[in-house]
C-alpha cells in the first residue's frame, strides 16, 4: 500500500513540474511620486491582471529600493507588482 502511494505521489509531482509556469506580465505606467525615505513609489498604472485591479494611481512599496534610484517623476515605465508578505509591492521595473 505504501508503495502505490508513493507511486501516486510521484507522479503527480511529475504532472505538476511539466506544466508551464506563468510568466508575470509587465504593466505600463507614469511615475508620480518617488518617495525614496520610504521605499515608495507612486504609479499611474493600467490594469494589474495578475492582481485583478483596473487601471488607477496607487502607491507601491519595492522589493529592492535601488529601483528608486533611478525612478524619475514623469517617466513612463513598464512594471511587475505582486503581493509581498501582505504588501503591494513592485518587483521588477524597467
């Protein structure tokens, strides 16, 4: 029994790590705010899919403030946000 089991677990695992993985998809958004003190950033941004929001201007925290270093009010970027320890969080920036 305990074998079938492990079987079963086996393949499963296997199941799971052949399907494709979802590559995050970039939003386009303006600066509004750099708040670097804070590690913030404000964003006019369209819809965040992976995070079912519409389009609108919010404030992000980043995962990494050297982002902020080159954030200029103004500027057009593309971004990745995602939900880190319960914070909107911008994760990648380009």
């Amino acid at each position: 029994m305990k074998t079938i089991i492990n079987l079963g677990l086996a393949a499963a695992l296997s199941v799971s790590a052949a399907m494709p993985v979802m590559a995050a998809e970039f939003t386009k958004g303006t600066i509004q705010k750099v708040d670097t003190k804070a590690k913030k950033i404000t964003i006019k941004h369209g819809p965040l899919t992976n995070l079912d929001m519409p389009g609108m201007t919010m404030v992000f925290s980043v995962a990494d403030p050297a982002m902020l270093e080159k954030a200029k009010e103004g500027s057009n970027i593309q971004f990745i946000a995602d939900r880190v320890r319960g914070k909107l969080t911008v994760v990648e920036m380009k």
